[in-house]
C-alpha cells in the first residue's frame, strides 16, 4: 500500500506496535520527518517510535580541524583536535515533544533560543549538528551518515558574538528550522 504518511489514518482496531519513519534530512529540513512522526505518534500513542529522537544542536567549531587533513602515503595521520564550542540543542524530535506540542495547530512549531560567546574569534563558524537515536544504544551521530554533517544555520546568519539566536520549526512543504537573530545591545 502506498499512502500519504502526513495523512495517513492509522485504524484504531489495529494499532501499530512500532512506527518506522526515515523522511528525514540533516537538521530536519527539507523532509517531512517531523509532521510523519507527529501524525502518526498522535495515533497510536502506545507505539514505539524509531527512531526514537532526533536531536538538533548548534554549536562553534573551526571547519579546518574538522576533519583530518590529506597525508602522503607512509605519513603519520595526526590526531584530529577538533575546536568546538557546544551551545546547545535546538529542537527534538521524540514521544516527549510530540506530546509536548500537543495542542499546537499552527504551522510552526517551538524550538530553543541560544547565545552566541561574546567576542566569537574569526576561526569559528556556527553549525547545526544532527544526532539520531534510533532506538537504545543505536545511533547516528557526527559523520556518520550524510544525516550527520554539520550544517551551517539557516539564513546563514554572520555573527560577530554575543547575538542571541531564537529558533522556531516551521512546517509545511518545506520544513525545518528558522532562525531569527536578536543582535547583542551596545
Ligand atoms: C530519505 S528517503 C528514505 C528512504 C528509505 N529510508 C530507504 O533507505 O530506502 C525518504 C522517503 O520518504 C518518502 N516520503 C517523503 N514524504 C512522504 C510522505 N508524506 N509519505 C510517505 N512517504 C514519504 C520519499 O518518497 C522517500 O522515498
């Protein structure tokens, strides 16, 4: 059978035991993983959802110690020093929200407001990174899948520190995070 998942009614007689969705992108943009999982969740309550959480967070780091430099053939591989800053989660996609939003019609949902360290050193730019657990200890986090990669916000915001970033979900065709910036006063 083949249906619309956004509206597909689940038959009250014969609820499912777990519900699988993967209509997702990185930073859950693009695809409809959110309002899948929420329609269906909102059905059939007592199911298990797969995956269990999806996590959005933001965070600093310097792209050039990202990922471990190019090295000629017999040549040491240096440790990967990453340099990150974490600065929180953004929004979750989990039972928890899902309950959490209940009650919600419109079209766009809540998510966190962060702020930015003042006086940001040039190196640092700001990611969103995407971490899926899919159920207990199986998970997909940094690099791990193309769901993985760090991406850069939405608008593409240049910040200088000190900004306050606030993050709603917005809905729709084209869903996923929205971010407005409050700029630090003076
Ligand atoms: C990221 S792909 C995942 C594919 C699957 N995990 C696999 O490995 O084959 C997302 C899939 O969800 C389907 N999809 C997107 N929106 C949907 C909707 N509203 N209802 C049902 N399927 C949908 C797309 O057609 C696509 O096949």
């Amino acid at each position: 059978m083949q249906a619309d998942a956004t509206r597909y009614r689940i038959d009250p007689a014969r609820p499912p035991h777990v519900i699988v969705t993967e209509t997702m992108n990185a930073a859950l943009r693009t695809e409809p993983q959110v309002a899948i999982a929420r329609h269906l969740v909102k059905q059939a309550p007592g199911a298990l959802l797969v995956p269990e959480r999806v996590t959005v967070r933001a965070c600093l780091l310097d792209p050039a110690a990202e990922l471990t430099p190019p090295v000629w053939p017999g040549q040491p591989v240096p440790p990967l020093r990453r340099d990150r800053i974490e600065l929180g989660t953004v929004f979750e996609l989990s039972r928890a929200t899902i309950v959490a939003w209940h009650g919600i019609d419109g079209a766009t949902l809540p998510a966190a407001a962060i702020t930015v360290p003042p006086a940001l050193a040039p190196r640092y730019a700001a990611r969103l990174m995407t971490r899926i657990d899919a159920f207990g200890p199986h998970r997909l986090d940094g690099y791990e899948s193309s769901l993985n990669l760090p991406q850069r916000l939405p608008g593409r915001p240049v910040l200088g520190g000190g900004e306050r970033l606030v993050f709603d979900y917005r809905l729709g065709s084209e869903p996923g995070l929205a971010c407005r910036v409050a700029r630090p006063s003076a």
